[in-house]
C-alpha cells in the first residue's frame, strides 16, 4: 500500500469529490482525507489518499501530477514519512527552566 500526497485541492473539495475523482480515472482508493483546519473546518489545500497496490499507485502518480481538477492542477506524489518530533513541552527548549531566563536571581545575606 502506498500513501499519496495531494496538493492544491480546491478549498470546495470533498473527501468524497476527490474519492470519485480517482475512481473515474480507474485507481481503487483505500482511504481519501483532505486536511481541515480545526477551527473553521476549511480546507488546508492538500490530502493524503492510500491506494492498495504499489503499481497502481505509481500509475496514479504518473497519470495525474499536473492534471485538472475542479480548475486546478494537481500536484499528486508519493508521501514523505513524517519528520520526527523533538522533545519538549512545546516551548522549543525542552522545558529547561534555566534556559529560559526563569528561576529566580542570586541568593543574598
């Protein structure tokens, strides 16, 4: 199975829409997702779809990079593997009090 990156979807797309879309160009899709943002729900212009069979996936990758689709041209890849993540408590510095300045000053008689 392979994972295909999406890119350039209209923002009026569907999961649904995109599924049909490579069922009419002959790709049997495994799972279609277009990204939302959280707080609006729209679009964030790219997706993933799996598709069963490697061939076939690099098939779709040849057949459809660059095509049109509801007026836009695809860019349709195969998907990088997430980057790794780093430690910390998402202030970037691993949460380190000293690092960051805190803890206090020097101690006094």
């Amino acid at each position: 199975m392979k994972k295909l990156y999406i890119g350039n979807i209209p923002y009026n797309c569907t999961d649904q829409d995109l599924a049909e879309w490579f069922t009419q160009g002959g790709y049997s899709t495994q799972s279609v997702t277009i990204l939302r943002d959280r707080a609006t729900g729209q679009s964030r212009g790219f997706g993933f779809v799996e598709i069963g069979n490697d061939e076939e996936a690099d098939r779709a990758i040849a057949a459809l990079n660059g095509k049109a689709f509801m007026g836009r041209a695809l860019v349709v890849n195969e998907a990088r593997p997430p980057a790794p993540r780093g430690p910390g408590g998402g202030r970037g510095e691993g949460g380190n009090r000293e690092r960051r300045g805190g803890g206090g000053g020097r101690y006094r008689e």
